[in-house]
C-alpha cells in the first residue's frame, strides 16, 4: 500500500522550515496540490512563487497558521472545507524546542511547545483521518526525531513530545493497519538546509534533500520508521539496543554538567547585579 502522493492533496506543516520546504520542493512535481502551512504569511508565499515556478500547474494553498492555537488550527481545517481541500496525505512536520533547565522554563513557553508538537498533530490527525479511513487511502507522515529515542537532560519537553510522537504513531499505525491509510514516522538526526552538511558532528549530520529524500522513500514503502542517512541509522540501531541503565548513566552525565553550567551562569549573573547596584549606588 503507497500513500496517495501522486497526483493527491499533502499539507504540510512548518513548511517553511529546513525539512518541510524539502519536501514541498521535492514534492511539487507529483502532488496535485500543496497545502502549506507556517505562521508567517511571507515565506510561505517565498516558497509558493518557488514552487510554481518548479511546475506551473501545481494547485498551491498558503494558510498561516499557529499551530500552538487550537482555534487557528480549527480555523485552517475551516479554511479547507470552505475551499473544498480534501487533504489525501498530512505531513505532520513543524516543532518548538528549547534548551534549559525544566524548572527554570515558564509554563506558558512549556504549554505552547505541548500544543505546537503534541496537540497540533493530534488534532489535525483526527480531522484528516476519518475521511481518509472512509476512502481506503491516506497517508501521516510524522516527522519526529532521534530525540524520541534518548533522554535528553536540558530539553526535557522537547524530547517528551518526540516520544510522545513515537508511541502515537506506532499506535496509529496499528489501528490503521487494512483501511489503506499509511503512518510512518521519520526520526533524523542533524540535518542541514538544502544541499549543505550540519555541523557539528559531520560525520552522521545529512543534507535537507537526502532526509526529504529519504523520508519519502520510506513512506512510500509504507516502512514504519525511517532513520535518514546511513551513518546515522546504524547509530540508531545500536541506541536502541543500549540497555536503559546504560542510557541513563549517559544521560546523568550531561545532566550533571548542565546542572553545574547553570549554576556558574546563575553566580556571574548575581555578580553582574551586584556590580552594576553598587556602581549606581
Ligand atoms: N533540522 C534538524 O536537524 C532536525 C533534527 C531532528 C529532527 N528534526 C525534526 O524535523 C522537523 C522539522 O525541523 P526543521 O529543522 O526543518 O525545522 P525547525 O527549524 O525546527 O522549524 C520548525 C518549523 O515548525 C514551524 N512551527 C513551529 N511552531 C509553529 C507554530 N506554533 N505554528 C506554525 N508553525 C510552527 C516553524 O514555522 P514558522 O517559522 O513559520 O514558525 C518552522 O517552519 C521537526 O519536527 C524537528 O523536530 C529536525
């Protein structure tokens, strides 16, 4: 079974960024129509000139959307309807993250990263899927990360939301299994615009066009879970033979020094203040 990617409708969302314009580029010359969804109206009409100018026929819908607002995602779904979009593939792509301490984060920034990366897919999942079930064809595309695989001290809500992303879409694709409707999720390592390599570490980081490349490859092939790049997927292949202890004495390490730079951080920046108070004092 191949999701209906010739010739069908895909949305797209971050579509804007390092993968998801990957894709909508290497997409332009097979989908029917593009559906691409950011929160800035200006890139994503960049990328749709971009697109049209790859095939002129290509039908493009730009819907700027902030997927942290449930009402926005509820007005883009609206949006469709009104236009009569029936989306045949959702590419579940766009993310928040954000490197520090837990407890030292605030709430409004956790909440909105839960609905960006958990809520926002859920939701346009269960809107999309119902017609794609009663039409024997669909396809999710979930693109998650090896983040979903590890303990990541320092980006705890990052990484909770990408194994959130592991055990739903694993999940899914069970229930789906027989209506005709695919779910694969992609989990890459570092990745890189365009043609470029990520640096650092450059030995497992991969270009955006062989992680879009990729990524359909494997959908196409209906393959559960896609690693991109060769290097990269033998070492998630050995992570995910690493016994958990050995994962959490790994993780309690870069926890420790995290834990320690925040406090040398914390320090310099009481002396700052007190600095700063007694010159004006
Ligand atoms: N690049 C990598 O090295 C790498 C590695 C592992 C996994 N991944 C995964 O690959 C996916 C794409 O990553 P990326 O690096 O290409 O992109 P990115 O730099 O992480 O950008 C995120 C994208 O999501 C969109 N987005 C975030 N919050 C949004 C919101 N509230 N409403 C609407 N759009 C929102 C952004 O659109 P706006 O700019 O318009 O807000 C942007 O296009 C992510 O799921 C990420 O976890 C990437």
């Amino acid at each position: 079974m191949r999701p209906p990617i010739d010739s069908g409708t895909v949305l797209i969302t971050g579509a804007c960024s390092v993968i998801g314009r990957e894709i909508a580029r290497q997409l332009a010359r097979r989908a029917r129509t593009l559906v691409l969804v950011a929160s800035e109206r200006e890139p994503l009409e960049e990328l749709r000139d971009e697109l049209l100018e790859r095939n002129p026929t290509l039908g493009v819908a730009v819907e700027k959307c902030d997927l942290s607002h449930p009402d926005e995602v509820d007005a883009l779904l609206d949006s469709l309807h009104r236009h009569l979009i029936h989306v045949d593939v959702l590419v579940n792509n766009a993310d928040q993250g954000e490197y520090g301490l837990y407890e030292q984060q605030r709430w409004p920034r956790i909440h909105q990263m839960l609905r960006a990366n958990v809520s926002a897919p859920m939701l346009l999942t269960h809107r999309l899927l119902r017609r794609m079930v009663e039409r024997g064809r669909g396809g999710i595309l979930n693109i998650g990360s090896g983040g979903g695989r590890l303990y990541i001290p320092g980006m705890a809500v990052y990484a909770g939301t990408r194994h959130f992303l592991e055990g739903f879409s694993e999940s899914l694709r069970l229930e789906l299994a027989g209506t005709g409707v695919v779910v694969t999720r992609v989990e890459p390592g570092p990745v890189a615009e365009g043609e470029a390599l990520a640096h650092p570490p450059s030995w497992m980081s991969i270009s955006a066009v062989q992680c879009a490349r990729e990524a359909l490859e494997g959908f196409e092939h209906a393959s559960p879970l896609v690693y991109p790049g060769l290097a990269y997927r033998w070492m998630m292949r050995l992570v995910s033979l690493m016994p958990r202890p050995l994962m959490r004495a790994t993780g309690l390490m870069a926890a420790k020094k995290l834990r320690r730079a925040t406090s040398l951080l914390e320090d310099r920046g009481q002396q700052v203040l007190l600095a700063s108070g007694s010159e004006a004092s």
